[in-house]
C-alpha cells in the first residue's frame, strides 16, 4: 500500500476543467507548465482524457450549465482522485455569487455526488502559481495519509 | 523449452526497463529543448506503477471482452517481438527463416489492438481516434514494406538469393557494407524513420490521440491496469523500432568486438533521439495530409529506391 501511494504522489496527473472561468484562472493553470515554474519536475503533467487523471483542477463559478457535467466528469476519473479549486470563484463563486446564472458552489455540487471527495482550495483572484504549487504539495502530503 | 522462456522473459523484461528509460530520455530531452528541467529519471516507471494501483473503470456502453482484451494482446505480440528481434541481434546464426516477416506482421498487431479496444469502448472520441489510427497504418505499412525490401535487395548475395533473415541480412552487412551505404539505402532509411515515428504514434502522427483535440481518441476511456499496459507496449514498442532499424538498414551489432557494442549503442540513441526532435520541431497533421504525404510522397521516394537498389544489385555498382 505504502508503495502506491507514494508513486501515486510522485505522478500526479492532472485534468484540467474550466466551470465557467474569466479564462484567468485557466493562464495561470498554464503558466505552472512553462519553464518558469516547470511542474513536471514533480511527475506531474496535464491529460486529454479524465479517465486518465488523478487530480481534478476546477476553475470557475460552476454555472448551472456546467453543473451536471462537473459531476459526470468527477465520476468519471478513476479513484483516488484530488479536486483542486482553484480561483475565488471556485471556491464560493466570488462577485458572481448571487447571479441568475449560478448552480451549487464547486465543492457542494462535487459533494453531492461523493460525500467524501478530497477536496483542496486554492484562493485567489486570480491564485499565483506559486498558490497553486503550495496546493499541489498539501495534496501530496495529504495523499500519505491515504 | 526452459531456454526458450528465460530468453523471453529476460527479452521482454530488459525492454520494458529500456523502453522506459528511453521514454524518460524522451521526456528530458523535450524539457530540455523548452528551457524546462523535466522530470527525474525514473518517472516513467513511477507512472506505470501508479496506475496498477487505480481503480479500473469501465464505461457502461463498452463492449468488456475487447475492451480489456485488446491492450493484454497488444503488450503480448510486443513482447514476443522483442524477443526474436534480440535473439537475432544477439546470435544471428541461431534466428530461423522468415523472421523479418513475422516481426513485421507482430509489430503491426499492437495498433489493430487499439483500434479494437477503441472501437469497442463506445466512445465517439475513440470511434475517431480508431477510425484515424486505421488509416494512419494503410499509409505508413508499404512504405515502411518497400523500405525494408531496399535493404533485402541491397544485402543480397553474390548468386542473388534474397534473404527473409534477420541474422542473414545483418551478417552479410557486417562482411561487406550496412545497406545504407548508397543512395537507394539513404533514401530507404530516411523513409523507414518517417515510418517509425508514424508507427510509434509521435508528433507529427499523433492525430490518432490527439490530445487536445479528440481527448487521447483512442485511449480516452482506458485507465489504471489497462492504462498501464498501454503505456508499457508504446514504450517497449519505442525501444524495439530503433532496434529493427539499425538491424536492418545499418549492420546491427558487430559482437566481436568492444567497438562493435559502442557503434551499436551510438547508432540507436541516434534514431532514438532523432524520434524525440522530430517530435519537439512540428506540429500535428491532419489525417488527410498524412495519407497524402505517405501515399505520394514517401512510397515513390521508396520505389525509387527500390528501383536504383535492383539496378545497382544487377549492375554490380555498390553505391546505388
Ligand atoms: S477567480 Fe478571478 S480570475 Fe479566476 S475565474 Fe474567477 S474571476 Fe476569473
């Protein structure tokens, strides 16, 4: 057991979904792939397809549209699988919050349909990328008490 | 009977650990050609045992059988590749008639494996993956084909017997000159790398998977154990290309002396990092250009060569 999860620690592979973000969430999220900040040095890298993925990276307000298709996607990654929240609006909408246009926050809407998702939040408006690597080794040390 | 098994596990388990060590280099040398630092070098095998230890999931409109079916069988024929293609670089004397032809049928099954295990998953994305991954190999099989009938014209004996064996071809190339001593044997290899990266499914040839754009296609519902395997074939598959290359086309490996191990191992990371450069330095194609550029570009290129190397063969002038 000890032995995969520390590979799974070593080898995050992440998915990258957008809920309905100002596309600035979605910069940064590209930005830990660039030279500057490199995430692959820790194994991680990001996949086409959530069947592939171990961390679940959520920007976004979660809109009503994309509600039920956050939830689909969620069910669809194989477990054990870390949501990431990253941005404001993903935590708890942001400026957006009482729209007309709004579902369930991020996390309520992940929780209805597994209560016990391994749910990381990641603030910020947009969150740096520095931000998003801190969350990314939380998740790790998280994962050893898997 | 005993020998037979220890040859093949050894075979096929020294090349998953070199395919994933090459698959390491890949990724490095892509990092290093984007000022990136990239992963440590045992990440490929990090991931292989990551994914044995996630869930399997399988979608409710797959068919099960050829869903998990096709990735053992894929892994299996690549396994037993490896081993006649070791054992007759290793021991040329000992490899039996007609191996060429049975490697090259083997080699092609574990791309009819994902296109079976894409159809049968019942997803649209890997319906179009599956359906670009048939025609990616209708383009790149006769080229490929032609290419290696090159270097069996080009290797054939003074009486002009033709030869289907590997130990054969390598043997008469280390006595006289690699078949890509010449202007047809150039032509032949350049043919043969395109065909390779077609076959290992690199950029610019990736549209089968396509990332971005059709989600992994024919790979988009596969994951933990059958991922794993996936991702086992393609690397040993990207051991074993080279391999074949430089067994054909560039005199194999000379074991009668030290020199002849460190050519060998020069000449195989050469094809192997050409793969990774070609992939860092072009963007995808689209299916359509691909076929064309197979069909009409690459397979006269290729008959040429054919051509000039019978001519040569027949005439007696060696630099054809
Ligand atoms: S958190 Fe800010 S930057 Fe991110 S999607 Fe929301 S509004 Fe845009």
């Amino acid at each position: 057991m000890a032995v995969k999860t520390w590979a799974l620690r070593k080898s995050l592979w992440v998915y990258h979904a957008n809920t309905g973000a100002c596309n600035n969430c979605d910069i940064e999220v590209l930005e830990l792939l660039t030279p500057r900040y490199d995430i692959e040095r820790f194994g991680m890298v990001l996949v086409g397809s959530p069947r592939h993925a171990d961390v679940l990276a959520v920007t976004g307000v979660c809109t009503r549209q994309a509600m039920p298709r956050l939830q689909e996607l969620y069910l669809q990654t194989a477990k054990p699988c870390v949501v990431l929240a990253i941005g404001s609006c993903a935590l708890d909408q942001g400026i957006f919050t009482e729209a007309y246009h709004m579902g369930a926050k991020v996390d309520e809407t992940i929780r209805a349909v597994d209560p016990n998702a391994i749910i990381m939040y990641v603030p910020g408006c947009p969150p740096k990328p520095e931000a998003m690597i801190g969350a990314a080794v939380k998740a790790i040390e998280l994962l050893k008490t898997l | 009977m005993a020998m037979g098994v220890l040859t093949f596990l050894l075979a096929a388990v020294g090349t998953l650990v070199l395919g994933l060590l090459l698959r390491w280099v890949d990724r490095k040398v892509t990092a290093r050609v984007q000022w990136r630092v990239g992963p440590p070098w045992y990440q490929p095998f990090v991931d292989i045992l990551k994914l044995t230890g996630k869930e399997k999931l399988m979608p409710a409109s797959a068919r099960g059988t050829g869903f998990l079916l096709a990735p053992v069988v894929g892994l299996a024929a690549v396994s037993v590749s490896t081993a006649i293609l070791w054992h007759a670089v290793l021991w040329p004397q000992t490899a039996f008639m007609g191996d060429l032809i049975v490697l090259i049928y083997l080699l092609m099954l574990p791309a009819l494996m994902t296109m079976l295990g894409a159809a049968s998953s019942g997803n649209p994305h890997a319906a179009i993956g599956a359906s670009r991954e048939m025609k990616l190999l209708l383009s790149y099989e006769l080229p490929m084909v032609l290419a290696i009938l090159v270097a069996i014209v080009r290797t054939a004996g003074t009486n002009g017997t033709l030869t289907f064996r590997l130990g054969d071809l390598m043997a008469v190339q280390q006595a006289t000159a690699p078949a890509v001593a010449g202007i047809s044997g150039v032509l032949a290899l350049l043919v043969a790398i395109l065909c390779m990266q077609a076959k290992l499914g690199q950029v610019p040839f990736d549209m089968a998977e396509a990332e971005c754009e059709i989600q992994a296609g024919v790979y988009v519902e596969y994951s933990g154990p059958s991922l794993a395997m996936i991702l086992m074939t393609r690397a040993m598959l990207g051991a074993l290309m080279p391999l074949l290359l430089v067994a054909v086309f560039w005199d194999g490996l000379y074991t009668g002396a030290w020199w002849g191990y460190l050519t060998f191992a020069g000449k195989y990371l050469l094809l192997v990092v050409l793969v990774t450069l070609i992939r860092n330095t072009n963007p995808r194609l689209r299916i359509d250009q691909v076929m064309r550029f197979f069909w009409y570009r690459l397979t006269p290129v290729a008959v040429a060569a054919l051509i000039l190397a019978i001519v040569g063969a027949a005439k007696g002038i060696t630099w054809l």
